[in-house]
C-alpha cells in the first residue's frame, strides 16, 4: 500500500497543547453556550408579542425558531454534551498516544462507528464513536491509526487520525465484542497511486456535493435577476411618479442585492469548474518545500520555497490554504499538487486520500 506521509501529533505534551486539537475542543463546545443563547433570542420576543396580543404569523414564527434551536441544542447535548467536559479534562492530563485501529461498520440507528484498538503493550479495547464522519472512517481504516487519550473512569475517549482529517473526535468504550462484525471496505487503498488525482476517493466524495450545489444554486439566482430585471425596465419605461420614488429605490436596492447574489453564486460555480480541470491535470506528485510550522489553526495564504523534480528552487503560494495542509507540509517537507510541478503554473493541492484542497501557486 502507498501511503502519503501525514502529520502526527505530539506524544509528548498535554494533548491540549496540538494547536488543532484546542481549536476543535472550542469550536465542540460552543454550540452547547450558542445554541441555547440562540433559542432564548426567539423565545423571549415571542413570549413579548403573544403577552401583547400581536398577530398569530409573528408569534408562529418566532416559536418555530425557538424551538429548531431548542431541537438541535438537545442533539447537541446528546452527541457530545456528556463527553466534553470528562474529555477536556483527559486532553490537559494526557499527551496523545499512538495505537492501531480496525473500523467496523456502523450500527443501525444512530450513526456509531466501531473501533477495535490495540494498543502497544498488546491490550485491545473497543469503542463506539458517534457520528464519525465516512472520510475518518477511510482514513483510520486505511492507515490503521489512531491517537487517543483516556479512558477515563466512564469509559470516556478522545480520539483522532492521521493528518488532521479528525482534529478531535469522541468515542466511548464498549464491553461489546465488535470484532465479530463486518469491518468496513477501504475504497481505495493507495490513493497516491491513482491515475488522476480527480480519482481520489476521499476528495471526490468530500467535494462532490459542494461542486454539484454550485451549479444548482445558479437557479434561484438566475430567475431573481430575470425577474428584477423585467421589473427595473418596465419600471422605467412607465416612468417614475413622485409618489412612487420610494418604490423605485426599493427596486433598485433589491436589484443590487440580487445582483449581488448573483456575483457569489457565479464566483462559486467558476471556482469549482477551475478546480475540476487543475485537479484533472495528473496524478499525485510530491515536491519539496520547506514551510515553518503553522503558529495558528484557520485559513492563511502562505509562501514558502519548492525544489521542483528538475532541480530549481521556485517560490509557491498556497492562497488560504487549510491549517491541515499547511501543517503537512511543515511536519513532511512535501507539498502534494496534481500533475507535474512547474514553474508559473497553478494547480490543485492536497495531501492524497485526506479531504483536503487547496492552490499552489508556483513563481518562476
């Protein structure tokens, strides 16, 4: 099997301290604050204008609001309510430590991957992890890797894969025997070897609903603008009243935040057409680039130096590239882009089998 080197995290320090790992611990604890503080802004108006005697629409609208985040708050709670804080705890204590993982297919029901980890002094623990997403579930049944902390006295986990893919994911022991179960299928087992690096399984599966939504979306857009367009012509072919100066600008006003609209849409279906023909452009291949470690966890444009195959030493930027990608390349040396490096030229860049893109552009 050919694997791409990926990015691991430190064994030797407080899990908590992996810059990725504190992001995601924070972005997981936010909904279970901003949820509820989202239902308390619909439920206090209604209560207000039910008290006042306002209409039934209003009252019916803020209500239904309410109680969506209420709904999803509860689910909020239920995933990953009860497991933050034991969780938080485990990742100050604990530095991340290495085992080998085999992925079984998830239950029926709510969505709970199972996970049968051996650590390295031979003991086997399994584990169910809710709401897994299918690419980490490629990914540790790929690389057979996996990092955790814990168990706590609960039977709390922490988990996480290789490159970044699953920053922070949680999981719970099980005195289930899942090794008895069906362990799932790895669709492509050497994702650096296929012939395009459109064909990576991973990254198609990842990016196929965002690319087709970027044409869909063109829809809605498209008739907005007809419409207001057909508008602002007969409006200006009858000619503005005095009295109708208001209605013109309204017009006018919505017509530019349409248009507006419009731009986005067509900026995201332009996006995803050019990366549909860089990703095309070849298979994998690697270059060396040096890059210093990522000192923040977001989105950054960066420019490092690459070592292209014939020997020259060209400046790359990758424009906002993600955290993970950026934190491959400095814990590897290789940048991944699709097709050949060259000098002058712009191509898709990612890291084979992880569902990650971004653009390199290379200087000459």
């Amino acid at each position: 099997m050919s694997e791409a080197p990926a990015v691991a995290p430190p064994t030797d320090t407080p899990a908590v301290e992996d810059l990725a790992t504190a992001k995601a611990l924070t972005a997981l604890r936010l909904p279970l604050i901003g949820l509820p503080l989202a239902a308390a802004v619909f439920a206090v108006p209604a209560v207000w204008v039910a008290s006042a005697g306002g209409g039934w629409i209003g009252i019916a609208v803020l209500t239904i609001g309410a109680l969506a985040f209420v709904i999803t708050a509860i689910l909020a709670v239920i995933i990953t309510g009860f497991w933050i804080g034991p969780a938080g705890r485990l990742l100050r204590e604990q530095p991340w430590r290495a085992a080998s993982v085999k992925v079984y297919r998830p239950s029926r029901g709510f969505p709970r991957a199972k996970l049968v980890v051996q650590e390295a002094d031979g003991t086997s623990v399994s584990l169910l992890a809710p709401a897994l997403p299918w690419a980490a579930q490629q990914i540790l049944a790929r690389t057979g890797k996996i990092w955790l902390v814990g168990p706590d006295d609960k039977g709390w986990v922490a988990i996480r894969s290789s490159g970044l893919a699953l920053p922070l994911g949680q999981a719970r022991v099980t005195q289930t025997d899942l090794s008895s179960g069906y362990e799932i299928t790895v669709d492509q087992p050497d994702p650096t070897r296929a012939s395009l690096a459109s064909g990576d399984a991973v990254l198609a599966k990842v990016i196929a609903t965002p690319r087709k939504r970027s044409r869909t979306d063109m829809v809605a857009p498209v008739v907005l603008l007809a419409f207001a367009g057909f508008v602002v012509v007969d409006l200006l072919k009858r000619g503005v009243r005095s009295d109708q100066v208001g209605l013109a600008v309204g017009v006018f006003v919505g017509t530019l935040i349409i248009a507006g609209f419009f731009g986005w849409r067509l900026y995201k279906a332009l996006y995803w057409a050019k990366m549909d023909r860089l990703l095309s452009a070849g298979p994998w291949k690697s270059v060396q680039v040096e890059l210093p470690e990522p000192t923040r966890v977001g989105r950054a444009t960066v420019t490092a130096q690459a070592t292209l195959p014939d020997g020259r030493i060209v400046p790359v930027t990758l424009p906002r590239a993600v955290h993970a990608v950026r934190a491959n390349i400095a814990a590897t040396g290789k940048l991944w882009v699709a097709g050949t490096p060259t000098a002058g030229k712009r191509m898709a860049a990612g890291i084979p089998g992880y569902p990650f893109l971004s653009r390199a552009e290379f200087g000459s």
